[in-house]
C-alpha cells in the first residue's frame, strides 16, 4: 500500500512491534533436498511458526534480485524502485557521517594487486577491521584532498571503507562508472562520468584509485582500492512522520545501520564483535520501554550464504533460535522474522526467490505451517507478499491502524 | 515489473530459454470431474512438473478474459492495457501482415453505391471471400501507392478488407473520422484529421477512397469503400533492446507470428500444414544455436476448446506431451510451459482462469506438484502471477539478470 494511506491511518499506541531481518536467509537445495532452513535445527522458530501466520516475502518484484538496500527499504515499507540509494549514501550515514546536498559518497574495497596491475583478490584478503583502520589512517595522511575538494575516507569493516568527496560550491554528480570491473585477472576500470555534472567526480575518483596506489606501494596485502556504487543524499519521509512509530535499529553493519537512520530510527549502540548477537539482544533489552519499534538485525545468515557455506549458514540460523525465547520473553505484541532477500549458498549470491515471512500477534489466523521454511511457507495464511506490504501488515497486527473510510 | 527495471538489469549470457505456450491451456470440468489437462495423459509433463516449480498465470487481471493479442503481450512482458494493439493492427497483424512503428492499419468495408454516390449496400452483399480477392487484386493494381507513401491491401474475410499505409519517414498518425457514415442513402464521408500527424493520413485515405471509386467504377456490386477503425502501432520496445535476448518464434497461425514480430522476435519458417507439432521441432532443432530465446507455440489446445470438444483437446495436450522429451533432449536452461489464456471446453470460448505455469531451471525450489494441472498448480512455489510476471522470473532462472540496487 501506499505511503499515503499509511499517514492517513496510522496512530500512536502502546503496543510494540519486533521486526527481525535474518539477512539473507531464504535459501535453495544445494546437495541434498533441503534448504539451509529446512537442515537446521530449530526447535523454537518451529514452535513459533506454529502459533504465528506465515507466507512469504518477495521484496522487490518477481525474478528481482535485490541488494540488501532496495530488500531492506521493501521491507520498511518504502518502494525501493522508487526510492533509489546508493551503496555509498548507505554506507556513509551507516558510520555517523553527516552528508550535505552535493558531497557524494562512495564505497570501496581494498584489494590486491600482482605486479602487472591485475587485481588478484577483490577483497584483498579480508583484513580484519583493525587492519582496515591502519590502512584508512595512510590513505588520510596521503590523500587530505585533491585538487582543492577535501576527502574524507573512513573505514567500513573487512576489506569495505567509504570516501566522501565534499562539494566545493558546486555539486558534484554521481552519475558515472564503477572502479571495480568485478573480476579478478584484470586491472581497475576508469570510472567514466556519465553525465557534465558528474565529470568532476570522475577525476576526483581517479585521482584517488593513482594516489591510493601510491601511497600503498609497499602494502604486501592491501595494494589497491576499488570503488562501486556513488551516491549522493535521498530524502526519506520518517518512520515518525509515516508510521507514527519511536522506531530503533538494533544492527552492527554499517550499511544497516546507516539505512534505518536515513528512514528516521533511533541507531541504538550495540557492544560486540561482528554480528554480535548477545550485544544486539543486551541493546533491545535496555531500550525496550523506549521505542514501540524496533528492527533487529541479524547479518550472518546472508554472508554465510554469500561465502556458499551450506553448513554455517545452517549454524547461523540455529544460532539465531537459540537466542528466539530471549526475544519472546520480552512479549512483543507483534513478533516478524522474514529475510530482506534469499542468498541461497548454491549461487553464493543474493537470489529472486521468496523469503519465508513469520508474523506473530494475538490476532492471526491459524494455519498448517509447521516449521518456518521455504516449503512451509506456501502452506501459510499470508501468502505471496510484496516487501512494500509487510509493514501494513504489521501495523494492523499490533492495531496501530485506523479504520479506511467511513 | 516495469520493463524499465528490466532493460536496466539485463545483460546477454549464454543460456537458452524454451518458453512454450499452449494456448488455451487451462480448462473446466465438463462432464466429469477432471479439466482437460487433468484427463489427458501426460507421463512427461507430470515428470517435468515433479522437477520444476509450478504456479499459475493470470494473464491480464483478475477477471479478464483475454484475447489472443492481450494473453500474448502479457507473458511477453507488455502490460496488455498499456500496450492496446487496435483493430486495424489486429486484422492486419492476423493476416500475417508485419507491421512497423509509424504505420498505419485500417479496416475497410466493400460498398455498393448507387449512381448518385450514395451508399445503397453498406457490405456489398457479403460478397464471397474469392470475390473480395478478385476486387483487392483489382485495387492492388490500381493502388501500388499514393503520391509516394506505400500501400498494401488485403482481403480480411467477406465484405472486411485491411489497408496498410507504410511510413516513409515520418510516422503516420492514425486519429482520424471515418470514412464510413454507419447509414445509406447518404456517400461516403470525408476523412478529416484530428490532429496534425495524421493529416498526411487523412490525405492517404480520402486519395484511396476517389482512386477505389475510380478502379471499380464499371463494378455491378463492389464499387466503393468504407473505412473504419484506423489503428497504429504502438512502438514496442523489441526483445533485443528489453531483455537483450535473440528472440526467435515458432508458431504456424499468422495472428502469433505477427505479434512476435511485433516484439521483435525473429519469425523462423515452419514446414507443414496447421499446427505442425513435427515441423515446429524440425524448426527449433534447426535453429538452436542461433537463439537465446524461443517462443513455441501450440494452437490446438485453443481451437479444440473453442469447439467444445473436450476428449479432442484432451488428444492435443497429448500429443504435446510426446513431443515433449525431444523439447527437453535439446537442454533448455529454462524450459517453461504455459498457456495464454484458458478455453474450457465447457465455454466453448476464451475465459478468465487462471492457467498453469512450469518453469523449471536448474534454480528451483522444490514443491509438492506431481502433475501439470490446474488444481496442482496451487501447490507450487510460483504462486499466482500476472502475465507480466512471467519474463522476469524466466529472467532471473536463466540468470539474466543483475542485482538490482547495492
């Protein structure tokens, strides 16, 4: 449903709403006949499946792939084919930079480079953060700013940091080429503006992959930097302002973080490494009487599908149950476990498949879902569901939502 | 999905889709319990369903019963309300005429007018088709062109002939009055332009009535035209530029093929009389190589239901069903079977159900169907989707497609 209509019915209310994203988790078959969250053990979300609804997520549209910004947005309510943001916009709000009309933002990866410029490994290694922040400390000393526009360069974790290249007077475009030509045996590309605006940015980009090189000569592992996805600043109407919801994010990756600031949630600091999931679950327990929303995420069950790792991904989720009756101990009116997208370890990749939804309030409809699995998922009462539509759904559960018309 | 996203997203690989449509698949029970599909026996449709994933296809909305153009458009990715191929392009495009953007279609009528010019006979006594040949040979010769615009006529059936006018150049507009005053006793009208892009056509029309007077003027009974119902094409963006596919079609019917070339598919020959299944293979395996895309069409699954024989129909899925082992021999990364509408014997016509869809890849999540029907349909992981959902997921099985967003 529309935004609109979500301004127009929504009111404040006591209840409280728990939305956790399994990143990721929706899965495929890869050597025997289940899915990752049909081989784990997961003796709570099953109980839970069987008192809540299920269906399933499809969080852009069919055959979509999405990538965790546009599944995220769905979810949150906001058409993400409407509402474009880059990876970079994402990743600087997700660290607490504050972006202004003009500056534009970029990701980038360290990677390794062999002695003919060809690049070995597009993740360099996956450094650990601490190496990260070692290598952003000689790209600050090296790289101030260039040609007059002041750089900024932050870390983002592993082999991710973020650059903002901040407008001087003039707006600076983010229409042009990515750095990173997404293979290895081949050099960096030349990012190419692909508009006037954007020129500008193309040599600042450029002239910082030269300079980076540079400056990393003597780097055995971290010798050359990759750069995809630019964004400047969307605007997003609030969570407040849509929903009516005090909505916090519980999540530990920058990149999450950064969105559900941009959406108006309350960032809640989270203690621990990585995913960290007992900080995450401390931070929900200590904010719970503040906030009437909160979404929670957990990121493991998406890169363990990403490394193609069956076995850990089934690890992951049962991590995740064990932790569940923590969850419910705290009584959300409204409790949703759904995957912002489906990175089955088959493909190693983000996939179009559905995600499984779970929906658990004191007002749904029973149904003969067992378990909260792919398979399950078809036999629930919610049915195939946009991502846009999830957020309704939640609303009306915990009766957050006004009655349409007279 | 918008056909935007897809142009955005798809990139050319090397795989192959073989998308068969069996039109008029779905059906009703009719004396017995069971619809045609699920009478007919099909051990190789049953075992592909047992390996794909299955669902169902509505193919323009609910409770639209579509024509042939519309369901076509629809599983072609078109949204068939936005995409209105009108009467004139309709017959045209049935015949087997090709046409291009910027021409023009309309549909005439054979008159008798009296020597007055007053129209005495508005369908000149129905005339037999072989007569209205004669008289479109006459005219053909008669009218090659008008002050340099090409001109094609055509005998439709009866008193119904098509007229298209081909743009030189610039393209024809097509909003225009008609020639044609809906009474007797009064002449012919003059056509008069709407707005400015069609007052060349306007032009082309009122020379080809004086030039049809002039041809048949020593005519006992056709000796005037009417016209009525002038149509464009709407431009459709090709399969090539959308989906970067090499597109070919297989169909014997000129209404079928004329809409793949509408899109832009290639129109491969096809040996044989009617729906030769046996020739239409000879075609595909002919072609393989050359193809990343094909549209496989079987018609007697339509015309059988339009005639209310349920047991022929039952006979013609059948007869499908053997052909079917050669179809898979040739190892389709996506194999999908659908149809573009349902003909239940029972309505003796086109209806609004839903029809069945399989798509099997290597990318498929299990589900629980054993057969290629109506009712196992509801089983399958593909849920109930739009006609235009239909490319997309075919997309994205045959990993066609990027991520969309980081």
């Amino acid at each position: 449903m529309s935004l609109d209509l979500m301004r127009e019915l929504a009111k404040q209310t006591d209840s409280k709403i728990l939305l956790v994203v399994l990143d990721g988790v929706g899965g495929l078959p890869m050597s025997g006949s289940a899915t990752e969250l049909e081989a784990a053990r997961t003796p709570n979300l099953d109980a839970l499946a069987r008192e809540a609804q299920v269906g399933q997520i499809e969080p852009v549209g069919p055959g979509i792939t999405p990538g965790s910004g546009p599944g995220h947005l769905g979810l949150f309510g906001y058409d993400p084919v409407a509402f474009q943001v880059g990876r970079g916009a994402l990743s600087a709000v997700g660290i607490g930079v504050r972006l202004r009309s003009g500056d534009v933002a970029v990701r980038g990866n360290f990677a390794t480079l062999d002695s003919g410029r060809q690049i070995a490994d597009r993740r360099a290694g996956r450094p650990s953060n601490a190496e990260n922040e070692r290598v952003v400390g000689l790209l600050r000393e090296a790289i101030p700013e260039i040609d007059g526009t002041a750089v900024e360069i932050y870390t983002e974790s592993e082999h991710r940091f973020v650059v903002v290249f901040r407008a001087d007077g003039k707006a600076l475009g983010a229409r042009l080429s990515d750095v990173d030509p997404q293979a290895t045996g081949v050099p960096p590309l030349e990012a190419k503006a692909e508009d006037s605006a954007s020129e500008r940015t193309a040599q600042l980009v450029n002239g910082f992959v030269r300079k980076a090189e540079q400056a990393l000569r003597g780097e055995p592992q971290i010798n050359g930097v990759l750069f995809r996805g630019y964004s400047g600043v969307p605007h997003f109407p609030s969570f407040a302002e849509i929903y009516r919801l005090r909505a916090a994010c519980i999540a530990s990756y920058p990149m999450y973080r950064g969105l559900a600031a941009l959406v108006g949630m309350e960032v809640l600091p989270v203690e621990g490494e990585e995913d960290a999931l007992p900080g995450k679950l401390s931070a929900l327990q200590a904010h719970w009487d503040r906030y009437d929303f909160f979404y929670f995420h957990v990121k493991k069950t998406d890169s363990t599908g990403e490394d193609g790792d069956f076995s850990e991904k089934v690890h992951k989720i049962e991590a995740f149950d064990a932790m569940l009756p923590a969850l419910r101990a705290l009584r959300p009116d409204v409790l949703a476990v759904v995957g912002d997208h489906s990175t089955p370890s088959l493909l190693r990749a983000h996939s179009w498949h559905p995600v499984p939804l779970l929906i658990h309030s004191a007002y749904g409809r029973p149904d003969r879902a067992q378990r909260f699995t792919e398979e399950q998922a078809l036999q629930g009462t919610l049915g195939l569901r946009r991502g846009v539509d999830l957020m309704p759904l939640l609303m009306a559960n915990a009766r957050k939502l006004d009655k349409f018309g007279a």
